[in-house]
C-alpha cells in the first residue's frame, strides 16, 4: 500500500464494518518515536532558507526522508523546526 521509504511502511491495516455491512480497510495510527532516543547520524545547523527535503537530501540522500528529521527532532509540525541557526537531529535510518 506504501512505499518502503514512507513512514507508513511498517504501520499495520485493519479494516472497520460500517453500518451498511461494506468494509473499510485504513492504516492504523503512527505515533511518533522519541527522538532522542533514535540513533544520530549527525546534527546540522538551519541556514536562511532551508527546507527540511534540502536537509534531508543532504544528509540522507533522499528528499522524501524529510520525515526522519522531524521524528528525531519530536516535530509535529515540520515548520517549526526551521528556525535559522536552529541544530537539528538527523537520525540513522532505521529500517
């Protein structure tokens, strides 16, 4: 249903009745891991205009691993974590 690299590769399906008898397949919640306790690859620093994909690009090799970054980081929301002269976590990819 996804892909290897997507966060929700690893979440398990499950499938919901509705009242007219169809079934509903969906993914089931993903909670966040700590962050600080995923292995650190290494700790970059924001510069004025960066974006996490750039980051992550850098770092991971993949744009699309953005979403490492704001695990390692305990970021709900991405944005947040771009503040200029901020030093984020990058984690080790796990698998």
């Amino acid at each position: 249903m996804f892909e290897p690299n997507s966060r929700y590769a690893a979440i398990p399906t499950a499938t919901l009745r509705t009242a007219d008898g169809r079934d509903v397949a969906y993914t089931r919640r993903r909670f966040l891991p700590r962050g600080a306790a995923m292995p650190l690859l290494v700790e970059v620093g924001v510069a004025q205009g960066d974006r996490l994909d750039l980051i992550a690009a850098r770092t991971l090799g993949d744009p699309e691993q953005f979403w490492r970054v704001c695990d390692a980081n305990d970021a709900m929301r991405p944005l947040d974590l771009l503040e200029t002269g901020r030093t984020l976590r990058v984690p080790v990819p796990q698998a």
